[in-house]
C-alpha cells in the first residue's frame, strides 16, 4: 500500500476516534481536556506528516513517479482533513463554553468532592472508551490473521492434490518404462538369436564349400 494513503487511514481513524469522544463526553474536566488535547495533537502531527510528504514530492515528482493529478488530489484529501480537524476544534470549544459552572461554588472555592466526582466518571468513561478501541483493534487484526491462514490452508491443500496427481502420472510413467524395457528385453534377444542363427548357417556354408574343393582337388590330382 501507498505510505501516503496509509497516514491518510490513520488520520481519518484518529478523526473518527476524537468524533467518537467527543460524543460520549458531556462533561468537561481537566483530564478530558488533557485528553482531548494530546488527540488534537497527535493529529495535527499526522496532518503535517501528509503535507511534508506533498512538499517532498513536488520538488521532485518524477523521482517519485507521482502526476500532477495525483498531487492536486492529495491536496484536496489534506484539505478536507484540515476542515475537519478545526471542525472537531469547534465542537471542543462549544462544549468548553456550554459546560455549567458549578452552582455550589463561592467566593472563590470549589466543591472539591464534586470536581473529584467529575474527573473520576471522565477516567472511567475514557477508559472504557479506550478498552473499546482496543478490543475493536485485536477484532480486526484476529479477522486479517484468520483470513489469512484460510487462504494458506486453501493453497496448501491445492498444493497437495497437484503433488497427489504428480505422484500417480510419475507412477504411471514408471510402469510405461517398465513395459517398453520389457519389450526392448525381448526384442534384443530375438535380434541376437537371429544373429547366431545366421552365423552358424554361413559356416556350415563354408565348410560344405571347402569339402567340395578338396574332392575336386582330389579326382584332379587323381586323374592327372
């Protein structure tokens, strides 16, 4: 995957996790604005991670193989990531100046069991929150390893019956060459007795023939 759109993933995640604090925080206190804050933060950083990753390729677009298109609508996708991060700013600072002040407070003292209160149901909302997230997080992570050991399990077993088929034409192959050695065997043998057989008749010839040259030779010596 492009890093480019994987930063854009994590920015728009980041968005959706603040969208999703934001809702579930009514109350403002000095551990959710702490909260808030280090998100805000933390986004900014990515935001500017995707801008400096624009910058490097304008200087250098053919290096980088990235066209003039390509650029103008990484811009907009940085663009429209800036709108909602003061967006999500706004909402903050509707929710700062909406929240009530406390009713029970004078002449310049806080009701420090209430504020505890406050602050203690904020943790415990942010945790959970956060636990969620997590939860959310190893649930896809188990989904992406569960996929991928169905799709090594799938290849592994094709892998088997191509082995299995191998197996049995390898076999078959051997019982091929068994049968045609066979047929050599045999045939070799034919060829030799033929071979022998033809060599015992030419010399049975030519025994005869010189039987006969030594009778001639005979009555000639003979008769002179």
């Amino acid at each position: 995957m492009d890093p480019f759109t994987e930063v854009q993933q994590d920015a728009e995640q980041q968005q959706k996790n603040i969208q999703s604090f934001l809702s579930k925080h009514s109350v403002i206190s000095k551990d959710t604005e702490a909260d808030f804050t280090n998100n805000m933060q933390e986004l900014q950083e990515t935001i500017k991670d995707l801008e400096d990753s624009i910058r490097q390729i304008e200087k250098n677009p053919d290096f980088f193989k990235i066209s003039p298109v390509e650029i103008s609508k990484r811009h907009q996708i940085v663009s429209k990531l800036n709108e909602e991060y003061h967006s999500l700013q706004s909402q903050w600072d509707s929710k700062a100046n909406n929240t009530p002040s406390n009713p029970f407070k004078r002449y310049g003292e806080e009701d420090s069991d209430d504020k505890f209160d406050i602050d203690e149901e904020s943790n415990v909302g942010f945790n959970e929150y956060q636990q969620q997230e997590i939860l959310r997080e190893q649930d896809q992570h188990l989904d992406g390893v569960y996929v991928s050991m169905q799709t090594i399990n799938e290849q592994a077993r094709a892998m088997g019956n191509e082995l299995e088929e191998q197996a049995f034409i390898i076999d078959d192959l051997d019982q091929d060459i068994d049968r045609v050695g066979g047929k050599i065997q045999r045939g070799m043998k034919r060829v030799e007795y033929v071979i022998r057989k033809n060599q015992e008749r030419a010399s049975d010839c030519c025994i005869g023939l010189l039987i006969v040259a030594l009778i001639v030779l005979l009555v000639m010596v003979i008769v002179a």
